[in-house]
C-alpha cells in the first residue's frame, strides 16, 4: 500500500516537473523578454553560457527522471495475466490497463483483486509463489 503511495506521488512529482520546464519557463521567459533584454546584454558571455548549459541540464534531469520512476510493466501470464512492474513487484489490472488506466491490484486471500469502480477483475495467486 506504501509502494503505491509512493508512485503515485513520484508519477506526479515527474508531471509537474516536466510542465514546469516544459512550459512555465519559456512562457515566463517571452513574457519578460523586454525587461531581460537589457539586463541580459551587461552580462558576461560566460553567465550566459552557464545559464543555458544549466537549463540543458535540468532539461536532461527532468527527461532522465520521467524515464527512471516511469513503470517498467511485463506482461505475467504465471500471475493469471495482469501487468507486472519490474522493479516494484506491483502488479496492474490487465483490463483496466487496456483502458489507459494503471490500477493496482489488492492481494486479498487467494486472488489479486482489482478495486477499480466497474472492473472488480480477479487473478489468481499462484500457491509457490512468495509475498511481495
């Protein structure tokens, strides 16, 4: 329950983080445009050089960070046909994923359950294989 806590916290961290930089930023820079004309031009070539080396930078970060906390999802057929993360064991709803939605399944008794209102799909657990 914590895990999943936790990712969806980070799905949103990495989506805020990209519309920041992706449009707050140079919005905010052609909105200021006539005001940082003239600040910009007193400065030293090299502070304009590390200012934009620093915007590629964050660029880059934010790009690299969407990619490493995205889900790393495998399809398990052992696991009754749901979607597997690789890295956090967390297990997805295979219909609900079908519908562009990653829900995550509740391990209650012998099955995986969805809890998505109108889906409730179950998959079964298989009997050697250990908790998560």
């Amino acid at each position: 329950m914590i895990k999943q806590a936790i990712d969806a916290i980070r799905a949103r961290a990495i989506e805020s983080t990209l519309v920041a930089l992706g449009t707050i930023l140079p919005v905010w820079g052609a909105l200021a445009r006539d005001y940082l004309a003239g600040y910009v031009s007193e400065l030293r070539p090299t502070t304009i050089v590390y200012v934009v080396l620093l915007s590629i930078l964050l660029s880059a970060y934010s790009i690299a960070a969407f990619f490493w906390w995205r889900p790393n999802l495998v399809f398990s057929q052992k696991d009754g046909g749901c979607w597997l993360d690789k890295k956090t064991g967390i297990r997805y709803c295979n219909s609900c994923k079908s519908n562009k939605k990653l829900s995550p399944l509740q391990r209650k008794q012998k099955y995986w359950n969805c809890t998505v209102v109108g889906c409730y799909q179950s998959y079964p657990i298989q009997t050697n294989e250990s908790q998560p």
